[in-house]
C-alpha cells in the first residue's frame, strides 16, 4: 500500500515536473542539438576535418532551421504558459527575443560556412551553449533557472574564447574567464539576498514585489547591485567592460559577432523584465550607467588604429543603446529591443565577416587604402554594414535608434529626470561621434590610393550573395519596418 502510494506521488510529481513543456520545444530542441552534437563526434572523430565539420554544419543548420520554423509557429500563435512547476513562463515577448536569437544563430552559420570557415566540435559546443542559454534566459520565471540559463551562456562563451590557443589569445581568454567567475558569485549572493528579503524564488509572484517594497533599502541596494553586476557583466556595460576588447579583438568573425549580440539580446531581455517586476525605482542608476557605457565605448573607438579592436568598442556602445529599453514600458521597449537587435545583428555580420583577417596587426587601418577599386562589391556591402552601425538612412538601424529616442523623451516626460534627460542628450551626440570613427574605413576604401601591404581582391564566390542578403535585409528594415513590428 506504502509503495502504491509512493508510485503515484512519483508520476504526480513527473507530471507536473513534465506539464507545458509542449511551449518550449525550440528551447529544448537547441539544447538536444548540443546533446547531439557531443555524441555525433563518437563518429567523426578520426575523419578528415573537411568531412567533420560538413556533417556538424549539416547536422546543426538542419535542426535550426526545423527549430526555427516552431519559434515562428509559436510566436504566431501567440502560445502562452507556465513549464515545470512554473520555472519558465513562455509568454509573448519571449517569444518574439527567442524567434529573433534563433534567427540570428542561423543566419550565422550560413554566413560561415559561406566564408569557408571550418567548424570544430569546440566551437559547436560554445556556439550550441550560447544559444541554449540565452533562449532559457529568455523563458526563466525562477531566480534558479535564470542564473542557471545565464551560466549555461556563459559556459558557451568561455569555450568560444579560449579557441585561440596562442598568447594573445591566453591573454584575452583568462582575465574574461576569471573576471566572468567572479561576476557570477556576485549574482548568486546578490540572489541569495533577493530570496532572503522575499522569501520567494519566482519573478512573477505578487509577494515578490510586496516584499521587496518593504524592504530596508541599503540591504535591497546591495542586493540588486550583485545581481545587476552579474546581468552588466554579459552586457559588457561600463565599468563591467574591459573584457570586451581583448576578447572580441582575439576570435574569429562569426564567434565576435555571436558573442556581440545573442547574450546581450537575452541580457536586455531579462532586465527588461526586472525592471517592471521589482519596485525600487532604478531608473537614474540605469541612465547613468547607460551614459557611462555610451561614453566609454564610443570615445574608445575613437584612437583605435585597429579595425577589429575599433569595433569591439563600438559593441560596447551598441550593448549600453540595447538596455537603455530598460527604460521604456514593457511592451515598448520589447518592440524596441527586438527591431534593434534584428537590425544590429544583421550589421554586425556583415561588417565583423568583411574585416576579418587571419593575422593581426596592431595597426591595420592603412590596409584598406584602395579597397574599392581591388573589390568593389564588399566594399559597398561594408559601407552599407557601416552606415547601419552608425545608424543613418537608407538602414534599419536609423528607425532602431529614431524609436530608442522617441521612447526616452517619453520616458523623460513620464519621470521629469535629469539623468534621463542627459542620457538622451549623449546618446544623439555619442552617435554623431561615431560618424567619426566608423567612417574611417570607407574614407579609406573610396578616396585613399592602394597600398602595397593592403587587402588584395579575390574571385567573387557565393560568400558575395550572402553578403548582399545581409545588405538588402538591412535596407529591408528601413523600407519595410512595418515585417518586423506587426509580424
């Protein structure tokens, strides 16, 4: 009778632990590709590395884009609900962040593989375990499967950067690893606080907020400034930034650009989320951590003489205008952040993929002089990537960032703050710097003669196709914004 009872207390609980995972088959789809991906090298260890990684492209492209084709299906039907005893709650915005991730991871690996870039077990299992865990992010209602989900993306980010196994490459990976560590126990105590003052793990529980209104503000301080390192830290937002450099200057195109934008999309994501849960007003503190990110990404890309390095910096800029949807209402600034990071991570591709050079040079910019007339086509598929980062017409990004402004006047309006209103005033003005330093390569490219020790032209193969994909995708967004908004 004792066992009868234990067996149905058992399949109870398998029940409930099982109930509504039918909504997040994209996300636990990803995470049986990286399952797969781990046992499918049991047999292409020992074959050619050209077969490999044919069978890992092959392999992950397909389930992406059956995995893909259910994001969609979900976000169309505007599935909604509560998995495993309500860790995760998939609702309509995470489904739109998660839809456009996943796009995104895509759209990448065509782009390597038309780049003719091989693709090794290290690096499917970090580019598998960034996008597992920025799509878990994305759906995590439980302080446990947030930082769990966070970890997972860190892992994935770990593995990417410790691909190059030269000294520079030591040099980035370490300091990022060891400062990543240190990030994540400030989070996890910074949690352990949040609970202790609650006394509840979920987000969406009305005593969550209750409590935390009536909390001791110094304590609740503390508290969210240990999580907020934490959610900063993968936004690379000041003064949690110096990694970023070092390490997207160290990687390959496709894994700079990855690392650019699925974990700062899943990080704006989440704090959007928070802000609207947890009712300390947070609004100065993030504007003045969004001014101090603006500043330092954009005057460091200012001496650069390196493209790469010149772009690391700009990325930084880019992750402080991502978050700065933490100051919008909900639904607002979900739209925001999807439209942008669609438009920003299209940019960026095109652009890291275009500059990427087998060999590094501290001083690379003069290799550029003449690019134009050597390869007409990429340089004005890089001078669209450009002018898309900066943020002008005929590109997407110039209604991205139109929409970021309009939504701060009104955030402005709403909190009569100072430090919003300063925000706003630096992100026009940090933009218009960064006509500046962006427009250094084209300068280059169209009115500089060709230097000897430049970049010499080659044959035009489909690379050049997908790369005016990219191009025509971002116009599209400028001429067409209404696909994206009322998909």
């Amino acid at each position: 009778m004792i066992l009868a009872d234990m067996l149905l207390g058992i399949a109870d609980r398998l029940d409930r632990v099982l109930q509504g995972y039918e909504w997040m088959i994209p996300e636990i789809g990803v995470c049986g590709l990286l399952v797969l991906g781990i046992f499918a090298e049991l047999f292409l260890h020992g074959k050619l590395e050209k077969l490999a990684s044919s069978w890992r492209y092959f392999m992950t492209q397909i389930g992406l884009a059956l995995l893909l084709v259910l994001a969609y299906q979900r976000y169309a039907l505007q599935s909604v609900g509560f998995a495993s005893f309500q860790l995760f709650w998939i609702n309509e915005g995470s489904n739109a962040i998660n839809l456009l991730i996943i796009l995104l991871a895509f759209i990448l690996l065509v782009v390597n593989q038309a780049r003719a870039k091989s693709f090794h077990l290290e690096e499917q299992i970090g580019f598998l375990s960034v996008l597992a865990g920025a799509m878990l992010t994305g759906v995590s209602n439980h302080w446990l499967s947030v930082y769990l989900s966070l970890e997972l993306m860190s892992l994935g980010t770990y593995v990417l950067v410790g691909i190059r196994k030269d000294q520079e490459g030591a040099r980035a990976s370490l300091p990022y690893i060891l400062f990543g560590m240190g990030t994540s126990a400030m989070f996890l105590y910074g949690v352990s606080l949040v609970y202790g003052l609650s006394g509840t793990m979920y987000l969406h529980n009305p005593e969550f907020s209750r409590a935390l209104s009536m909390a001791d503000p110094s304590v609740l301080g503390l508290a969210l400034g240990m999580v907020g390192a934490g959610i900063l830290f993968k936004m690379a937002w000041a003064p949690l930034h110096p990694w970023s450099p070092d390490v997207l200057e160290s990687l390959p195109a496709g894994w700079m650009s990855w690392i650019s934008t699925a974990p700062k999309i899943a990080a704006a994501w989440l704090g959007i989320r928070l802000m609207h849960i947890i009712p300390t007003e947070m609004s100065e503190v993030v504007a003045i951590l969004a001014i101090l990110t603006l500043l330092v990404g954009h005057l460091g890309a200012l001496g650069q003489t390196n493209t790469k390095r010149l772009l690391a910096y700009s990325s930084i800029a880019h992750g402080g205008f991502m978050a700065m949807a933490w100051l919008f209402p909900a639904e607002e600034a979900t739209k925001a952040l999807v439209f942008y990071g669609l438009t920003y991570g299209l940019s960026t591709m095109l652009v890291f993929y275009l500059v990427d050079e087998e060999t590094y040079e501290r001083e690379d910019l003069a290799k550029w002089d003449g690019y134009a007339s050597r390869e007409p086509w990429k340089a004005g598929f890089l001078l669209v990537g450009l002018v898309s980062l900066i943020g002008l017409p005929p590109a997407g990004t110039f209604l991205a960032k139109i929409t970021y402004f309009s939504l701060l006047w009104e955030s402005f309006q709403i909190h009569k703050s100072l430090a919003i209103m300063s925000l706003l005033v630096v992100a026009i003005i940090s933009t218009a710097i960064s006509i500046y330093y962006y427009l250094k390569i084209p300068y280059r490219m169209y009115l500089k003669k060709a230097s000897d020790g430049g970049i010499q032209g080659g044959d035009i193969g489909w690379e050049s196709w997908v790369f005016m994909l990219l191009a025509c995708g971002i116009i599209l967004c400028f001429l067409a914004p209404n696909l994206v908004f009322n998909a």
